[in-house]
C-alpha cells in the first residue's frame, strides 16, 4: 500500500532523511519510532505530498506521491505534528469544511461528522470554537479531521502527543481499531505506544532505519538476548575491549553510574551463554575491581536506547 | 471551482469572526467621512464665495461641479486611503495559514493551488467591496442635498472595484511569501506605494521611461474613472494586472511544493 524506496531529504546541508527504504501492507500498523530530530515528520510530510524529497521515491497505493499527488492525496488522511485547526471555527463546521475539500458529498457529511465525533469522543465540544478547547480535545480535532473522509491511509505524526492517561488509551484503542481497514503509520518516540498499537516497527535515526521487525519479534529478539551489567573499577579503554574480546559477548556499551569508582558496562551476550564466570576471572585476573554484576533484561527502552545510540559509540 | 467556494465561504466567515473586519472598516469609514466632509465644506465655501462674488457684481454666479469639484479629489484620497487600508484585509491569507500549520491540511488535501487562491481572494474582495458600499451613504448625502451627475459616481465605484482588485491581487501574492502577518502587510503597503508614485516619475523622466512608469502607475488610471471616462485600456491594465499577481500567488505556492532542498 505504502512503498518508499532510497528516500533522501536534504534542508540546505542538514541531511533529514537518508535512504529510507520500507513498505507497508494494506491494514497493517507501522509503527514509526525515532528521538528527536531522527526525521520522522520529514518523511511523513514527503508522503503526504507536502513537500518533495530530495532524491528517492515514494509511492501509496500505486501513485506516485510527486508526480500523482492529487490521487495522492484523495488517499489519505494526515494529521501533522500541529494539528492544522482554524481557531476561530466551531468543531462541527471546521470537520465539515475539511470535509469539503477532501472532496466528500455535503449530504453524505451530515452524517459522518457526528459519526466521527463520535469515534473520536468530541460530540459534547460539536458547537465550541476551536481556539476555547484543551490541547488534548484540540488533538481529538486533529485525529477527526484525519479520518473525515474514511481515507484508506492514515499518516498519524504523534497521535497521542498532549492527551491524558485515559485519553492515550482510548485513542490507541481507536487506531487499533482502525487498522485493518485502513492502512495506518504513526510516528511516535514512546516505545509503548508502538508495542500496544502496531504491528510492525521501523525505529529510525539521524535519518536512517536501524531496525524493522515486527514488534512480536523486535521484542523477542530484545527479551531474548542475556545482558548484563557489570561494574568494573579499572582503565576504561582497555576494560572494554578485553570484555569485548570475551567468548559469547555480542557488544558491549558503556553506561553512566552514580558512584564515583567504577564504570558501568552494558554487556550483550549470544542466547543461553552465561559469561559471568569468565567476565569475573578476567577481572580478578588483571587486578581491577568487580563492584557490581547483575543480570539485565533488556527493556524496549533500552533496545530503542541501544539501537539508536550506537552511532555515538563507535568512534569512540 | 467547487473548492474555490469551500475555501471562500470558510475565509469570509473567518473575516467576519474577528475583530480586524470589523475595525478596519470602522477605521475606513470614519476616514472616508471626514474626507467627505473636509471635502464637501471646502466645496460649499467656495461655492459660497463665488456665490456672494457673483452677487456683488451683479453677474449670473458661474456655473460650479460638484461632480469635478468635490467628488473627484473625494475619490481620490478614498484610493489613497485604500493602499493603507487594503493590506490590513489581505496579509493574513496566506502568512497566517503558514503560522498556524493549517497550510499543511491544505496543501495535503485534493485542493488545487489556484483553486486556493481564487477563493482568498474572492473572500477579501467582498470584504474590500463591503468596505467600498459603505462609503455609498456619504453619495446618498449628496443625491439627498443637491444634483451630482450619478454616471461619474458609478464610473468612480466601478474604478474603486478594479483598483481594489488590483491591491488585493498584491496583498495575497505577499501574504505567501513570510509566515508574518505585520511583515506581509508592510511589504504590500509598500509596493502599493511604489505603484502609485512611479506615475509622478512621468513628469522627470523621459517621454519613453515616463509614459511606462505612469502605465503601470495604479493611481493615475483610477483617476480616469474618477473624472467619469472609462477607458477600455484602464479596464484592460488592471484585470491583467490582478490577473499576474494572482498567477505569482500561485507560483509561490507551487515553488513551495517543488523545492528539493
Ligand atoms: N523545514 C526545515 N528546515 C531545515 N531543517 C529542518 C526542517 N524541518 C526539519 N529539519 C531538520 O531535519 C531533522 C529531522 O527533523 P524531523 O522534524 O523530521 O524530526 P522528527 O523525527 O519528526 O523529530 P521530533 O520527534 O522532534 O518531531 C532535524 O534535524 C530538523 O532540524
Ligand atoms: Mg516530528
């Protein structure tokens, strides 16, 4: 349904997005995960059509999003990173104006407006003006005015951003009710949001992909995976690479501590190998101190964490 | 055409719902009205004095215009008036959309670049034109107190309608080049400005130069309809002329769109 192909975005000569490459089935939910700056809205807004990539295509539902874009944009149903209200409107006229120009029959909107305010729990703010509601109904406004027009794509940048708790949940709820039908992408820098509402993950940063799975698997593979943490007094540079040097350690990462002795490590072993007895030698053996070793289960944070920060670490 | 009505019915709606319609034509009008009356009492002293001259001498008083007299410099202040007035309606059709991020609804939606356009600026020439009708009662003053040659109030309404047009046509093509409303409406006050003086270069610069400046000079062919002619060469200048502006309105939109970097 949704298919980008070696997407490049590049402002002035800040590279946004760089050689993107995934694609999305009809009803499934992508999960876009990133921190700041990794260049999720870019992409989001290359797909929607409003503004053109630099290099690379992109494509939904067999039209091209540059050179198709009114079929394009018939397709879909976007809601930006700032919901795009008119203040002064009333609820009720602002969904049937978007109504309007997305091309929906005035008889038919009549109806789908209360439908959709409905959906999106807004009926009781139909009469009041946008610029009097809260930030969490004003992004119910926003959620209502993506999917005004029943769009068989969904382009969600941050859904749940400024709801409340009970609010979070009824709108994951609602996505993952719309799934199926609709095909959906939403952006998002919680881990749990895309656990609880996707199908699919695709965790980006500084532009790139660094990982694409199915959430199913992304947190096995994460559950899966030993680690352990260990804190070792010793010269930083060389406790590091003997451990790495260790039968069975994947990676290794260092880690902040609060305690003045010592650096924390992150240690990322193969399934089933237990390297705590031959860690503890080598340690002992050079003369260090072993103030800390304990066994990790690796969150999805810390996953998101890890795959996004390597980078960083490699120079060092 | 049917987003174009979508788009003008929300924008005029979206002008009567603030308080900037409703003050800048207070504004206008309470301008306008003491024009008319600085306009009109300078008139009638005149008219008195060659009244009691007329007497004195024991001649016919010599005929006097109301027409030439009073309604035209009337007119023509009105349209000085309109280059300060005009931008306060347009800056914010497009400056504010880049604002609030509504530009990102519109530019994703199966809307046309044009098709925005027209509509914005058909929603700020009714505003302009409600503006204009108001000034309607100072010509009903003067149908009520004496005999005005009504052809030469409908060419001056018919000139103000054009000439409006034209400023409007302006006012949006700026309004989409910053995402601040005071800096678009500055930069429109100004080039409206500069299309009303480059008429007086007509009279410094050479024959060639200067009857070129006084062409494009927006305020000299208002003038025309003013005295009572209208000229098919005034109509012609300033429908292309609003017609150009709307077109680089839409150039502006669509280079947004197609900018790779
Ligand atoms: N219009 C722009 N002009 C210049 N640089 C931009 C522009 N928009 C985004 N960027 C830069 O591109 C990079 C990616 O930004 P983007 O908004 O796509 O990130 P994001 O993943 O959506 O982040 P966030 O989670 O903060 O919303 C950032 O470094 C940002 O500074
Ligand atoms: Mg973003």
């Amino acid at each position: 349904m949704i298919d980008i192909s070696h997407l490049t975005k590049v402002y002035g000569t800040k590279t946004a997005v760089q050689d993107i490459t995934f694609s999305v089935g009809r009803g499934e939910i992508l999960g876009f995960l990133g921190p700041n700056a990794a260049g999720k809205t870019t992409t989001m807004r290359i797909l929607t059509c409003f503004m053109p990539a630099t290099s690379g295509r992109a494509s939904i539902a067999g039209f091209d999003v540059f050179g198709q874009s009114m079929e394009v944009r018939r397709r879909i149903g976007y809601l930006p990173e700032n919901p795009p209200l008119y203040s002064e409107m009333t609820v009720e006229k602002y969904l049937a104006f978007v109504g309007g120009i997305k091309g929906m029959d005035p008889r038919l909107l009549k109806t789908r407006v209360p439908e959709v305010m409905e959906r999106t729990s807004i009926r009781t703010e139909a009469g009041r003006i946008i610029k009097h509601l809260s930030k969490g109904y004003r992004q119910r406004v926003g959620i209502a005015q993506a999917l005004i027009h029943n769009p068989e794509v969904l382009i969600l940048d941050e859904p749940t951003v400024g709801l409340d708790p009970k609010q979070i949940i009824e709108v994951r709820e609602l996505i993952r009710g719309l799934g199926g039908d609709h095909t959906i992408i939403l952006s998002t820098h919680i881990l749990p949001e895309v656990s609880m509402t996707c199908s699919r993950v695709i965790i980006i940063n500084e532009g790139r992909i660094v990982a694409s799975d199915t959430t199913e698997n992304l947190t096995r593979r994460l559950r899966g995976s030993d680690n352990l943490y260990v804190e070792v007094e010793g010269p930083e540079e060389s406790v590091e690479t003997r451990i790495r040097a260790l039968g069975g350690v994947t990676a290794v990462s260092r880690r902040k501590t609060e305690k003045r002795r010592g650096n924390g490590y992150l240690i990322e072993t193969e399934i089933g190998v237990d390297v705590r007895r031959d860690l503890a030698a080598l340690v002992v053996g050079q003369g260090w101190g072993l103030l800390e070793m304990r066994p990790v289960g690796m969150s999805l944070e810390e996953v998101f964490l890890h795959l996004t920060t390597r980078e960083e670490e490699v120079p060092a | 055409m049917r987003n174009t009505w979508i788009i003008f019915r929300r924008e005029l709606r979206s002008y009567f719902s603030s308080p900037l319609a409703y003050a800048v034509m207070a504004g206008f009008l309470l301008i306008a009205g003491f024009f008319f009356y600085a306009i009109l009492t300078s008139f009638l002293n005149t008219a008195l004095r060659s009244e009691m001259q007329a007497q004195y001498y024991r001649m016919a008083p010599p005929p006097i215009n109301v027409n030439l007299m009073a309604l035209r410099p009337f007119f023509h202040n009105l349209a000085v008036v309109l280059i300060f007035t005009v931008p306060l309606i347009t800056m914010r059709l497009y400056a504010e959309e880049f604002r609030n991020g509504t530009i990102e609804l519109l530019m994703t939606s199966p809307v046309r670049n044009w098709e925005t356009v027209l509509g914005k600026a058909l929603a700020a020439f009714v505003l302009y034109a409600s503006l204009i009708a108001g000034t309607l009662v100072y010509a009903a003053i003067l149908f009520l107190s004496g005999k005005p040659e009504p052809g030469q109030i409908i060419t001056s309404y018919i000139g103000l309608l054009l000439l409006g047009g034209a400023f409007v046509a302006v006012g949006i093509f700026l309004s989409t080049l910053t995402e601040n409303q005071i800096v678009a409406g500055f930069l429109t006050i100004i080039l409206l400005l500069l299309f009303w003086v480059v008429g007086w270069a007509d009279e410094f610069a050479g024959p060639g130069v200067g009857s070129v400046l006084a062409y494009v000079s927006l305020l000299s062919h208002f003038d025309e309809f003013a005295k009572g002619v209208i000229d098919l060469k005034d109509v012609v200048l300033y429908l292309s002329f609003i017609g150009f502006f709307l077109f680089l309105t839409h150039l502006s939109l669509e280079s947004k769109r197609w900018r790779t970097r």
